[in-house]
C-alpha cells in the first residue's frame, strides 16, 4: 500500500456502515486465526472492521459518516407482527458476541456516530439516515456498506451499496438490478415478499420462485397491483400460479411488511442533526486507542501515512 497524498478535496458525502453485517462478515472470514489481545480478548472482527473503514475513508474521503447496529431481534416491530422471524437463527457466538462490545467502545473513542434502537434493525437505521440526508442535502452521494441485499431497495441515482464476495467488493446500482432481475430498487420488498426469505424466516407465497416473483413484479410493479390483476394470469404463461398466489396471499402480503425497510425512524433515534456525523478522525486519538486493542500493524500503517487522517 502506497502512502496516500495528502490533498484531496472533501465533498458532501455519507457513508452509512452496517456495522452488524460488517461486523459479522470480517469475524468468519478471520475464524481460522482469531486474533486475541494479550489478555484473551478476541479482536480479529474488529481489527478488520477498523480497518475497512479506514480504507473507506481514505479512498472516499466522506464527510459523514456514521455506523448502525442491531440490538437483537426478541424486541423489534417485526417479531411483534411475525413471533417467528428470524426465530431460526443461532445464537451470537461468544468470540463474536463480545466483539459488538469493543466494537462500539472503539467507535465512540474515535468520534464515529453509531445509531441503534431495541424496536428496529440496523436495515432501518440506514434506511432512516439516508431519507434525512436526501431531504436535507439532495442529490449529494450515498454509499452503503453492507452484503444485506434487503438495502437494494434504498438505492438510487445517487445512492450505491458496497458489498464484499470473494474477497473482491462491487458496487451495486439501481442499473444492476435492473440487468440482473428487471426490477427497479423500489420494487425489492415486493420481490422479497413473494420469494420469502430462509435466513430471516419470511414465509413469501409458498410455490412461488424466482422465475415468477421478479418477472411478475416487473410486469405489474408491486404487489398490490398484481393481486389487482390476478385474473389475468389465467391465460398467462403464469397461470399455474394462480391458485398459488391466492391462497399464499395472506402470507405474501405480511412478508412485504417484513421486507419493507423503515425510513421513518429519526425521532426513535434522536437524530439530532447531519453534524453529528462529520468525520474528523485525529491521528494520535486513533493511536492511542488502537493501543489498548494491540493493533500494532494498524498503527504501523498510519504512522507510514498510509491512510488519510484529518
């Protein structure tokens, strides 16, 4: 890695972090070889996760930033419409567990913004933070960082999410998931209702896969107007999912309330103003805190200049 140059001109710009999925992703891509600090504190998700977004702001140079988390699942507006979401998921794992902990102390030390609340998800926080930022700063640039494709239905003209596969990361657009499924970001939820979800428990319209739900959206729009214009399908190359649509439509329509991201959320969040998520890293503070976590090669790179501070 090269040392970065040292002018490089600010613009409005938000980067919104799912720390939760990021989190997660760097923990099983270090299983193998978790580090640990002297005292038997695990720390290789969070290494990687400082690291990444000190990789992201030194490429995007943001002028906001702020990072949301999950608060588990037994509390949120969706387990209270649906007991059984993501009622199949196992138990945080301990060496992961603990690592939400020092994550968050981390990113408080450093001045980062964190936002989370019992009632909602991480999903809905982004969803909420990039509606305030479009009203108040317009067509100024967003950048999601998360794998969660549920975040596809809040992108836009200017709004991309940053996912990690392979050990390669991509850019996804409103235009790649028009190429890939037809459908538009605003027509995600819709898609998702009727496939359902395995990994978050949505049941979906049983019967009812992938080469049906997106070309159907894509011909009707959204659901609603799809159950409109059921009859339709009767001489359709979809009839056979006539009966399948109407007797999963019950179930079709409360997994769209739990796909749907909130946007809507600012008040639970105490958002008090876009300010509050400026960057303004200071080199010895990140120094010093890195310190107490062990994070020599880290600190290593920023005393070289290989990331851009301040």
């Amino acid at each position: 890695m090269k040392a970065v140059p040292p002018s490089f001109k600010k613009v409005e710009r938000l980067i919104l972090i799912d720390g939760s999925n990021v989190l997660a992703t760097a923990f099983h891509a270090t299983k193998k070889s978790m580090l640990k600090r002297h005292d038997g504190l695990y720390t290789n998700a969070v290494y990687i996760m400082a690291q990444k977004i000190l990789d992201l702001i030194s490429r995007s140079n943001p002028s906001h930033l702020a990072i949301a988390w999950d608060e588990g699942r037994e509390n949120t507006f969706r387990r209270k419409i649906y007991p059984d979401y993501k009622a199949n998921r196992k138990e945080t794992e301990p060496e992961l567990k603990q690592q939400f902990t020092t994550a968050q102390k981390l990113f408080s030390e450093l001045g980062i913004a964190q936002y989370s609340h019992k009632e909602i998800e991480a999903d809905d926080v982004i969803g909420s933070i990039n509606a305030i930022w479009r009203r108040e700063k317009g067509q100024s640039v967003v950048g999601i960082i998360s794998n969660d494709k549920d975040l596809f239905q809040l992108l836009s003209e200017n709004t991309s999410q940053l996912i990690s596969k392979s050990n390669r990361e991509h850019t996804i657009t409103p235009q790649h998931l028009m190429k890939q499924w037809n459908v538009a970001p605003d027509q995600w939820a819709d898609c998702k209702a009727l496939l359902g979800d395995k990994s978050d428990n949505i049941p979906g319209c049983p019967g009812v896969g992938e080469k049906a739900a997106y070309p159907l959206i894509a011909r009707y729009g959204c659901l609603e107007t799809l159950y409109e214009k059921l009859d339709e399908l009767k001489d359709s190359e979809f009839k056979r999912y006539v009966s399948k649509l109407k007797e999963g439509r019950e179930l079709t329509f409360l997994s769209k309330q739990l796909a749907m991201i909130r946007c809507d959320t600012k008040d639970l969040l105490k958002i008090s103003s876009l300010d509050d998520m400026k960057v303004n890293l200071k080199k010895s503070v990140l120094i010093n805190t890195f310190k107490t976590l062990g994070f020599k090669t880290l600190i290593a790179s920023i005393e070289k200049g290989m990331y851009r501070i301040g």
